[in-house]
C-alpha cells in the first residue's frame, strides 16, 4: 500500500509540473490524488495540514517584510544609495557595477525577496547600465546574481520557513547569513573587477569626492543602512523577534521616507498594503499546499526509507553534504524554494542527523544552495525578471552569468565544508541559539 501510495504521489506531481500546471497547484492536486487513489487518511486531512503549513508566528514576518520591500522601491530610497556610493567609489572604474552590488546588499536588509529585489534593483541599473556601456548580457547577469543575495543576508524568506518548519531558531539562522552574503558580494566585485579593466567599463567621477560632497551624500544616504543593522542589532540583543522585526523595519521605513526623503504621501500607503497582501498571497498559498505534501512523506516514512538507503551506501558527512547540495541544486532549477524546502524538509533533517549535521549548519547550506536555483534555468526567476527589464535572451546572460555562478557556489562549498567558518558568526553573537 505504502508504495502504490507514493508511485501516486510521485508521479502525478512529475506528469501534472509536466503539464504545466502552476507548482502549487500541482502539489494540492497530486496530495489529494495519491489519498483519494490509495490511501485510507480522511480527505478533511488535507485542509487541515495547509492550515497548520502556515500558521506560524514568523511565517507572518513575509507580507510585512515584503513591504517594507515595496515601501523602500517606491520611495525612491536606491536613488539616495547610488548617491551615497557614488562619492566613495565612484573614480573606481566600472564602479557603477559596484554600486549594483552594494546597493543588493542594502536592499537585501530590507525585503527578504530576490525576486522583489530583481525587480526593484534591476529597474533601476540595468538601463542605466547598459546606457553607461556596459554589455547587456552582463548587467542582467550581475543585477540577477546580486538579487539573490536578498534571499541570504537577513531577513530572509528561506530562512524564516526553514526555521519556521524545521524547529531551528530564526535568528541564528539571520547571522549565520551575514557571512556568506558578504562574501558573495566581495565575490560577484572582483568578477565585476576583472570585467571592467578587460572592458574598459568607464568611472562615475574623474575624481575622488571631496568631504563636503562626502558628507552631504552621507546625510540622506546613511539611513537606508539604519535597516539591517537595527534589525540585526534587536534580534541579537533580544529585544525582538524576526516578525516584530519586520514591523519595526515597516516603521523605520515609513519613517524615514515620510521625515526626511519626503517621497511618499500618505494616501499611497493603503495601495501598498493592498497590493502586497495579494502579492504575499501567492507564496503562503505555495506553503500551505506544500505543507500537505511533505507531510504525506513524513508520514509514510520516506524520510526513513531515503536516510537508510543513504546510509547503505555511506555515512561519511562529506559524502551526505555532497548528495544534499547536489539534490537541492537539481531541485532548484524547476522548482521555486519556498515550497522545495517544506517538501525537502523531512528528508533532509534525516540525513543530517546521520551524519551529525548541526542544525544551523545545515538550514544555512540548504538555504543558501535552494537560493542558486534563483539563477539556473528553466526556473531562474531573478534571471528571467532580470533578462525581461533588459530585453536580454537568456542565452546572452548565460556566458557571463556562469563564473558568477561558479564564485557563489564556491562559497556555499566552503561554508558546506567547514562548519566552523558557517558557525563563526552565531556562535560569536547568538551562543545561546547555537547549543
């Protein structure tokens, strides 16, 4: 019965993605076949695990994470930034590639979202980019790499559902990924580095700025960066929560748009709310219904069956870590990674308790490997959104986008590797979160 249930479950999922029904949908559907086809569990099982899939106390960080997101967009706050960053960095060249990143990265402090963050960020420099000189396929390819670093640094969607479903603290997970997003960007920088010298990408300003001009950028420029260190400095002190970080984020925002950039009214603020509650809607759907489907597996054990077969073979941790990164960068290139972690879960809970996994370690490796399939066709969504702003066939992006790809994963295998290195932070500024 157990395998005539999961030959259901599986394959209707495979034929119904196949079909091209939307990967949420598909999930619903090939849950509720495989118990009404060879099952005995109640139908009413299935309402009630979606339900339970989404309710969480941090999993209500995501709508108001995404927008303080659009609250930052619409505010106009990545023109302040590139200001900011032009007066340090602007006679480097190929500086406004640096911008790029720089700016991802204070963004990532805010939305949680690397498609949000694509989208937002790639509006605004990949014309710009282009119209500076700079290759197509390269502006679309830095701007999709540079997003992902929104799903990294804190706060970030993946985390708060690993966290959130895995029983592993939000906020350790949070500062274990400060480290790697830093990283990533210092990586994507020196690939920018090598591409402006080889193509003589031009600078910003024929000169260093001056301190007047340093301090006037300075003074609207800063608080865009009050972002992620509030968030990160109340979530390490105790004093919030993720979700009640999320607020203050919203607060601080509005705060800061209204008080000293003055570039919204009050009368957009319902809109805003209004949209990103639908746009929120779509994710935590993905979640409910995922929530079905790896409860299905927990339930008929195939977190078992799988860790056994593993075991067979090998209980070397370097081995299993391997097999993990390799599954989820498959998994990855056609399924989004909201609902890949929930199904993924149980499973690979199981193979980290065998090979001694601290929990941390592992949901940062996992999250971190889910979020490459942002890039990798034919899913990709931050190179899709990217190569649409662009007007760019993803077969131009591809050629450059590749040793960005290579630079990011060389991280992940790193942090993989060592677990020391991926613990630093945690260990250093949650010790309590990280037993």
């Amino acid at each position: 019965m157990v395998t005539s249930f999961l030959l259901w479950l599986f394959l209707s999922f495979v034929i119904l993605v196949g079909m091209g029904i939307p990967l949420a949908y598909s999930l619903f559907l090939s849950s509720a076949l495989a118990m009404a086809a060879a099952s005995d569990l109640p139908s009413v099982l299935i309402m009630q695990q979606m339900q339970k899939g989404i309710d969480s106390f941090p999993i209500l960080a995501i709508p108001i994470f995404f927008i303080a997101g659009d609250l930052m967009n619409r505010g106009q706050v990545s023109d302040y930034l590139i200001r900011l960053c032009l007066v340090f960095v602007g006679w480097i060249r190929g500086a406004l590639a640096y911008f790029t990143i720089i700016v991802s990265m204070i963004f990532a402090g805010t939305t949680g979202s690397s498609a949000a963050e694509s989208a937002a960020v790639g509006s605004v420099f990949i014309p710009n980019l282009t119209k500076r000189g700079y290759d197509r396929g390269f502006s679309v390819a830095l701007v999709a790499c540079a997003s992902v670093i929104g799903i990294i640094i804190p706060p970030s969607t993946f985390m708060i559902i690993y966290g959130s479903f895995g029983n592993v603290s939000v906020v350790a997970l949070f500062v274990a990924g400060i480290l790697p997003g830093v990283l990533i960007g210092l990586s994507l920088m020196a690939i920018s580095a090598y591409y402006a010298k080889k193509y003589n990408y031009p600078k910003e300003m024929d000169r260093i700025a001056k301190p007047k001009e340093m301090f006037d950028a300075v003074k609207k420029g800063i608080w865009p960066v009050g972002v992620p260190v509030l968030l990160i400095g109340g979530m390490v002190g105790g004093i919030f929560t993720p979700t009640e970080a999320s607020m203050v984020t919203v607060i601080y925002t509005l705060a800061i748009i209204f008080l000293v950039y003055k570039t919204l009214k009050l009368r957009d603020i319902p809109g805003i709310i209004t949209h990103n509650a639908l746009g929120s809607a779509i994710p935590l759907f993905c979640l409910a219904c995922a929530g079905i489907y790896g409860y299905l597996l927990a339930y008929y054990k195939v977190p078992d069956y799988v860790g056994d077969a593993v075991a067979s073979v090998t209980t070397n941790p370097n081995a299993i870590m391997t097999f993990i990164i390799v599954s989820f960068l498959i998994i990855g290139t056609f399924m989004d990674g909201t609902p890949a972690i929930i199904v993924m879960l149980p499973i690979t809970q199981k193979l980290g308790q065998i090979a001694g996994f601290h929990p941390v370690h592992l949901g940062l490796v996992v999250c971190l490997t889910i979020a490459l399939g942002l890039l990798t066709p034919p899913y990709g969504l931050c190179t899709l959104i990217s190569c649409a702003i662009g007007k760019v066939k993803l077969t131009d992006a591809i050629k450059p986008l590749t040793p960005m790809f290579a630079s990011m994963l060389l991280v992940i295998l790193v942090l993989a590797y060592f677990p020391d290195v991926a613990l630093f932070l945690p260990r250093l500024l949650v010790p309590n979160m990280v037993p």
